[in-house]
C-alpha cells in the first residue's frame, strides 16, 4: 500500500506545482464504474468472479487547457478470486499522465492526438512481480468519413517496471511481460430518434475495437489477432454536473493465449460528476 500512497502523492504535488504556473481553473471528472466482467485488453482479470466483476473509481483532471492530463484509476475485484488467492490482493492503482491535442481542424484529415504514459500499481504486492508501465500513443480522424463513422488507431507499448521473478499469481503475470498491442478502433454516435422518433433525444455511442496483441498482456500470448469488442452506450444528464452512463459491450477472443473463454459479454454503469 506504500508504493500506491507514495505515487499518488508524487501525482497531486506535480498537478499542484503545475497549478502554481498557470491561470484559470482546474477542470476534471470523477467517475465511478461498475463492471459485470472486468476485461485488460482483451484478459479477464478476475476469471473466479462468475460475473461479478469490478468497480472502477477515476479521477481525471484536465490542467488548465494546456493539453495536459493526469488521472488515477483505483481497481477492485468485487467477488471471486485472483489465481488461487483471495481479493485481499487484488487491488489496483494506475496513475496516468497525458498530453493531447488537434490538428489540421475543420480539414478532411482533421486528427485528434493523445500520448500518455501509465504506471500500474498492485499496493499490496511486490513491485517487482507485478508492477507494470506503459506508454501508448492514439489517433482518431472525426471528420475523415462522411458517414460519421470516426476511425482510430492506437499504439501500446508496456514493460515489467522493476526485475523480479514471475508472480505465482496466473492472473497477475499479465504485468510480466513486455509487448506491442495494436488497436483499431470505429465509432459512431447515433441519434435514438433516427431509430425511434417517438423517444427523447437520446445519443447511442456505438463502438468496435480490432486488437492486434505481439506478446503482452502474459506468459505465452501470442503475436497474433487476439480479440475484438463491440459495444453500445448512452448518457443520461441528470443535472448538477451529474452523468450516468450504462453500457453493453461484448468481446470476441479468437486466440486463445489471451483468453480461453472465446465469448465474453458484460454490462457497465458509471457514475460521473463533472468540476
């Protein structure tokens, strides 16, 4: 629990000292998630759930509009258990520093930009079995497809952060190996009423991602196509800065060293509250 409390730390005294150089106001989101199966890039991280799955608590917080970001995630299992553990384990802490931005504006190759770096922390475990780090780049295109239709392409590159031996934990040994993960991604944001025209105005965000694993996510992954997940979700305002957003989304794992379980659907309900 140190490393995870020292880390957070260092996050809120960078996000302060950032604060103390800029003018304006300091924006984010807090938003809390549940999951009925929880999926890391295509792996089910906690395979004894039986549905259970996890919740998700995110703070994000944009820096002044510069462009730059921090967020932290913190993890926990609902049910189940994590290899032949418990849950008493099984938590996790990703700290994640952004930067993002656009170019080429109202153009047909209008492109958004993200680069981050993620540093995933298990507080309760040694730093050198399962700690992970990452740094991935995303593209999209909004105004590429006349359709609507916003292609995307992401690229993740992550590493062990310290030597060590492997964890004897099956489900935690995803974080001991180093790989590339491609991501190809389409979106689309479809109006309820071009559907139903008798319902409230209501926005359906429908999305695919195509995942081409090279070995990361755990022992013996191969490099190959590894799994795609289609998904559908909405927003409803409640007021007072107030956003609840449920989802359904469902993966398809071809190749099985990701994930033995070629089907995989769950649901999500996330709580945000916007400042």
């Amino acid at each position: 629990m140190k490393k995870g409390i020292l880390l957070t730390a260092t996050i809120i005294l960078f996000t302060v000292c950032f604060a103390q150089a800029q003018e304006g106001e300091l924006t984010g989101t807090l938003d809390v998630k549940y999951r009925s199966a929880y999926t890391w890039y295509g792996i089910d991280r906690n395979p004894g759930a039986h549905g259970k799955g996890a919740t998700e608590t995110t703070l994000d917080l944009d820096l002044y509009g510069t462009g730059f970001g921090v967020s932290t995630k913190w993890v926990l299992m609902n049910s189940g258990s994590v290899g032949n553990g418990s849950l008493v384990n099984a938590e996790e802490l990703w700290l994640t520093l952004t930067y993002g931005g656009s170019c080429l504006e109202y153009e047909t190759y209008s492109t958004n930009y993200m680069i981050g770096w993620t540093y995933y922390d298990f507080p309760d475990n040694p730093s050198d079995l399962v700690d992970t780090q990452e740094l991935f780049a995303s593209l999209s295109w909004p105004e590429l497809c006349p359709a609507g239709v916003v292609p995307s392409y992401t690229l993740v590159r992550m590493w062990k952060s310290e030597s060590g031996h492997p964890s004897s934990q099956p489900a935690l040994t995803s974080n001991d190996i180093s790989g590339w993960v491609h991501i190809l991604g389409l979106g689309y944001d479809l109006p309820v009423e071009d559907l139903l025209p008798d319902l409230p105005e209501q926005i359906l965000h429908l999305s695919a991602a195509f995942v081409w694993n090279e070995g990361a996510g755990g022992p013996g992954v191969d490099h190959d196509y590894s799994h795609t997940v289609f998904g559908v979700s909405t927003d409803f305002d409640l007021g007072n800065n107030l956003t609840l957003t449920p989802g359904v989304y469902h993966q398809n794992t071809p190749e099985k060293s990701v994930n033995p379980d070629e089907d995989l659907t769950w649901v999500s309900v996330g709580l945000k509250y916007a400042f």
